[in-house]
C-alpha cells in the first residue's frame, strides 16, 4: 500500500506539470529569429554539427514548430535537442528527460531515457526540476533508476528548504509511506552512505586556518560550476556538512611551485589541470577564476558550463587578494 501511495502522488504530479505545446517546444527562446532558417539551413545544420550549441536549438525549434519548408517532425526535434544536450547544455538535457517522462507526438515514454537525462542535468547543472524527478525515480525505484529512498530523501529536503514546493509535498507523503527506523532499504542506503562518508579525508592548514577536502573524489570528478557548487554544497565528511567552494585566494593558497606537483605538501590526493573557484572573473558572472596548479596561476577566464576539478574547503572565508589575483592575470 505504501508503494501504491507514492507511486499515485508520483503520477500526479506528471499530471498536473503536463505542459502546453508551446511550453515544451520552447528552448530558452530563439536566439536566431532574424535568420531565414528555410534560406539558411544547410548550413545552419553544419554549425550545428561544428558545436555551435544555439544554431542546434533553432533547428529543434524549427522542427517542432514547423516552417515553410520543414515539416513538424518531433523525432528530428528530439534529435537536435539531444545534440544542444551533448554540447552541455543541461536545460537542453532536462528538456529530453521531460519528453521521455511524458511522451509526445512521436515521442514514446522511456524511463530509462528520462532518469538518465534527468541525472546528467541535476549533477552538472543543479536544475530544482531534474534533481526533483531523479529524487522521485529513486524512491520508486522505477525502471532505469536504483531504488535509493535515503538519497531521495536528502535531495528532497534540500530542494524543500530552497522553497521547491513540489519537493515538500513529496517529502510529506514520503514519510508518511516509509517508516526510516525500520524501512530495511532506507537503513541499508544510510549504512553505506555513512560507510563512504567515514572513508573520505581532510586535512587542515595551519596558514590559512581552512580545512580542505582530501580524498580520491579531489583528482577525479570533473563538474560544470553549477555543479561543483552542488558537490560541495551537499558534502558531509569528517563529521562536517557546512563544506563550500572555495574563493580564488583560497584556491591558490594551495600553489606551491617548489613541489613536483605543484601543490602544498598537507595535500595527498591531487591534480595538476584546473579547479573551479566561487570568484567570479566577469561582471556579467558569466565566467569564473579557476587554478591551474601545473602552470601556478590563473588561467583564462573559465566558462560556467566547462567541466573542471572540485575541491572543498571549510572554514572562514579568507581575503580575496585582488592585487596577487590581477598580477597572475597580466602574467599570462
């Protein structure tokens, strides 16, 4: 009976999210309106296929709302989305797992197509309604999702306390189906959870008074900003949940070129490419600072959709050294 009662609020939802025609076709609007795209679109598709993310979007734009020469087709839609999602557009990614949820015109449901784009815009982009759907895959344990009720539990009470009102509800009714002093599947989760969390390291520097996240993650996961902000903000090691991005001060107070690897000796696990900062390297935030720690300064401004290096840190947050920041900057 339980299942049954999440599986109804489950399908509820679906329901009342259902959107219009016009809310699902839309992709962040169309940035190539004043281009004739039945003149043009040859060789707007060989932009497309060169990368060039917003050429792709007009094509699915195109294709879903049909012109004087393309044919509504959302199978060839669905296709150009997918290309603005591979080039790391996660609006784009959650846009697919909203379509393979629901189904539409040619569009057949998939779960396995929906959890799996729903997952890769929650984790690199921190989208509320991808985390939300991957939380709702999750407790259900439906099709193409493991069934991790704990997990889901976290990401739901995270999205509740950023005021996601659909998270709240689900959150409430969660509780009342699943018992976690006694569910065997919650208490088996929270077992490994706690297990891995034991198993991650820090270390502490006495220079700076911040403690740094140290262990296997800090040289092999790689996240778009959005991302790494999610990663540290949903952190729990060494006893601590109160974990953030570091600022680019911070970041290069770890720089030590006298070191094979370029890093501070407190460090055991690290690499040498670039780590994202919190500091922002445009006015426009559209960039950020990161450190590049094989080269020992600041790289060029990095775009908030590429894919960098995490590492936490934890404490109070140490002066931003603009003079050392804008020095590093002109050396380049």
């Amino acid at each position: 009976m339980k299942i049954i009662l999440l599986l109804l609020i489950f399908l509820n939802i679906i329901f009342a999210q259902t959107t219009s025609d016009e809310k699902i076709v839309k992709i962040n609007g169309s940035k190539f309106k004043k281009l004739d795209i039945d003149k043009d679109f040859k060789s707007m598709q060989k932009g497309c296929n060169s990368g060039v993310t917003p050429l792709c979007k007009n094509i699915a734009f195109a294709y879903a709302k049909g012109t004087k020469t393309i044919k509504k087709d959302f199978t060839k839609y669905a296709f150009y989305v997918n290309k603005t999602c591979e080039q790391n557009d996660y609006k784009a990614c959650q846009l697919l797992g909203d379509l393979y949820l629901r189904g539409y015109e040619d569009i057949k449901k998939d779960q396995n197509k929906s959890y799996k784009f729903f997952k890769l815009s929650c984790e690199n982009a921190n989208l509320a309604k991808s985390c939300f759907w991957v939380a709702q895959f999750e407790i259900l344990g439906l099709k193409g999702a493991p069934k991790n009720p704990f997990k889901s539990e976290k990401t739901l009470t995270r999205l509740c306390k950023k005021n996601h009102k659909d998270s709240c509800t689900i959150l409430k009714n969660f509780y009342k189906a699943i018992d976690k002093k006694t569910d065997q599947r919650y208490l088996e989760e929270k077992a490994i959870f706690e297990q891995k969390q034991q198993s991650k390291e820090y270390t502490f520097d006495p220079q700076t008074n911040l403690m740094w996240q140290d262990d296997s993650d800090t040289n092999t996961i790689k996240r778009n900003f959005k991302g790494a902000k999610k990663y540290c903000e949903e952190l729990e090691t060494g006893g601590y949940d109160d974990w953030r991005l570091p600022n680019a001060s911070e970041l290069f107070s770890l720089v030590d070129k006298t070191n094979e690897n370029y890093t501070n000796l407190i460090i055991k696990y690290t690499n040498e490419y670039i780590y994202w900062s919190q500091t922002t390297s445009s006015k426009d935030n559209k960039t950020m600072w990161g450190v590049w720690f094989e080269r020992s300064w600041f790289p060029s401004h990095v775009g908030l959709e590429g894919e960098l290096y995490v590492r936490c840190v934890k404490g109070k947050e140490y002066p931003l050294d603009t003079k050392r920041f804008y020095i590093a900057w002109e050396e380049q």
